[in-house]
C-alpha cells in the first residue's frame, strides 16, 4: 500500500480536520537512552484510512546529512518530543536514506523492516506475513499508532528583570533675597557753651573792638558702615539608593485541555457519567408515490456519502491526534451511512412497487 505525506493529506481533507489533528513535523527526536538525534520532518500515512504507518526522522545527531522512514510502532509521544526507546545508531546506519517528497517504495519498506525487525524482537515476524498482503496488519506492533493522550494545561511561568525605572540628577544654584541688618555708628556733633561772666574785668592794653578777630576750627569725626560678605556651609547633602518590594498583580489568559467523551448507544464507562445522545438518520420524507420514493433514495444516498466522507475524516483526525473521540464520531457517521443506505433500498424497492 503506497503512503502518501500527512502534509499532503491534510490539505486534501482541510475542510473536515480544520486544525484538530497532531503533526508531529518539527519535534525533537530521541534515540535509545534519550540521546537526542535528530528531528521529525513529516510523517507518512495511509491515503484511505489517514492512519499514520511511519515517521520521517532527521537524524543528523548520528550522521553529517540523512533522513530515514521509523515505522511509527517505534515511537513514544511525550510532551514536545518523539522517542525511539529500542532505535540505534548501528540499525539506522543499514536504513534507507529517504528524501522529503520522493516515493517511499515497498522495496524499501521491507528493506528497513529487515533491519528493525532483525534488531528489536518485540517487532519480529516472519517476512511472509507482512509482505504476502503487501499492506498493514492491525496487529503489527512496528506500526501500532501510540493510542496515549495527554492532557495538557498552561501555567503562569513569572520572570522579573530589572530595568531602569527613572532617574534623579542632583546640582546647586545661587538664589538672592534681601537682607537688613540695624548698625549703630557714631558721630561727633559740635556742642557750644556760653557762660556769662559775672565780675567784669577790664581788658589789659590798648585794645579796641573789632580788631584781632579770631576764628576756631573744629574737626567733626563719625563712623560708617562698611559691609562686606562671607560664605558659610549651612548644610550637607548625601545621595543613595534603597530597594524597596512592591507587590503588583498581573492577569494573563491560560488554557487547558479536557476530555472530550462521545458516547454512542447503551455505553457504560467506569469513572466517567452522562447520558446517552440520540442518533438519528435523518432521511428525507418519503410520499406515497414512487416519484416521492426515488426522490427519498437520492436523498439518503446524498446523506449517506456525506456521513461516509465525515467518517473518513473523523478516522484521519483520530489517527493523527490519538483521541479517541474521533474513533466515536466515526463509527456514528458509519452508522449513519449505513441507515441511510438501507433505507434509500427500501424507497426504491418500494418505488419499483408503486411502479
């Protein structure tokens, strides 16, 4: 059975999957003791059923420039990485080298199984099994689909890093205000004291008046101010840092995944509750004419192909994700198509009838 890229198979199916399937493209890979080898480039599936039979590994950790097809069986899904617990560095040395895009051939499908096989007996089987159908065999663990599903849930991861919030910068300058200061200054004042002299006397010599005038100078001294200014340090400033703790609230979005369980007809299910969902055919109403009749046929075989190609889509996405909600889905879109197909014979038994 030829594989065709997932890559491929999702675009030829996006209008059933949208986004809800796992591509394991860009995942880390690991090999025997979590030794980190490479990484997964694409996956190869089954065209019809959207199954995926192998993976492409990259594994440049072991080799310069190689890519080799794992049979998907060896694989363990966990978190963001694919690990290959039983693959080493000796079997994908023997392995065919595969280039993205390039027809992976059944000769050198075997090839690879031989060597896989031959290595890890868990995988062995005789030849003539697999390659007698030249398909796949449900229960060949080498390419069993990993059925384990994880569910996942975001949590708030808090960082701080510290960055520069502000800054002060710390300089002087002159300010003048007026001032008046009270000086007490003294000065000299002339003081003039006349006294009457009360026993006369005569002036000794020929003297007469108006002569010999005489004329006292008497100097006056006072005191003046003299201002003058002086510097004095009236205070001292010293600059630093403290840390203080504040506490801030932030708000951010998390989602997590939850269990999605689909339940058709009478399902008991330890640990899970619910009630069962009615399943209808939904067929078209039928007249009692057989033209009524014919029109009903096309009508359910209309409904039918739709619910098979819903079914198909349903098994693709259940084959990439692993969840077994679409196994569900799809078995009820069976069930669908076959009510739908059983009564588009009865109307058109009934038709050839009425004719």
């Amino acid at each position: 059975m030829r594989l065709i890229p997932l890559s491929e198979l999702t675009t030829r199916h996006a209008d059933v999957l949208g986004n809800d399937y796992y591509d394991p493209t860009g995942s880390t890979a690991y090999g025997l003791n979590g030794d980190r080898i490479g990484t997964i480039r694409g996956a190869l599936a089954e065209p019809e059923t959207g199954r995926i039979r192998s993976l492409i590994v990259d594994v440049g950790g072991w080799f310069s420039s190689k890519e080799v097809v794992v049979p998907v069986g060896m694989a363990r899904i966990e978190g963001d990485g694919v690990y290959f617990d039983n693959l080493t560095k000796d079997q994908v040395s023997g392995m065919q080298a595969y280039a993205v895009g390039q027809d992976y051939s059944m000769d050198a499908q075997y090839a690879d199984e031989r060597v896989l096989r031959a290595a890890n007996p868990q995988y062995a089987m005789d030849e003539q099994s697999y390659t007698r159908d030249r398909g796949y065999r449900n229960d060949d663990a080498l390419y069993q689909t990993p059925d384990r599903l994880q569910l996942l849930e975001e949590r708030l991861i808090v960082n701080k890093d510290r960055f520069v919030a502000g800054s002060v910068e710390i300089g002087k300058h002159v300010e003048t205000r007026q001032e008046s200061v009270q000086v007490p200054l003294q000065r000299e004042e002339v003081v003039i004291e006349r006294h009457t002299v009360s026993d006369a006397r005569p002036v000794t010599g020929d003297v007469r008046l108006g002569e010999g005038s005489q004329t006292m100078r008497v100097d006056l001294e006072a005191e003046r101010a003299n201002i003058g200014k002086e510097a004095y340090v009236t205070e001292e400033v010293s600059v630093g840092k403290r840390t203080v703790t504040e506490t801030q609230t932030h708000t951010a979005e998390l989602g997590r995944e939850v269990l999605d369980v689909n339940k058709t007809g009478e399902v008991r299910m330890d640990g899970l509750s619910g009630t069962d969902t009615s399943m209808g055919a939904g067929t078209l109403g039928r007249t009692g004419s057989a033209a009524g009749d014919v029109a009903g046929a096309a009508g359910n075989k209309l409904e039918e192909g739709a619910d098979r190609l819903r079914a198909m889509g349903h098994e693709v996405a259940g084959a990439v994700t692993g969840n077994p909600k679409h196994d569900a889905l799809a078995a009820e879109d069976r069930a669908k198509a076959n009510m739908n197909n059983d009564q588009a014979d009865r109307d058109m038994m009934d038709a050839d009838r009425k004719v």
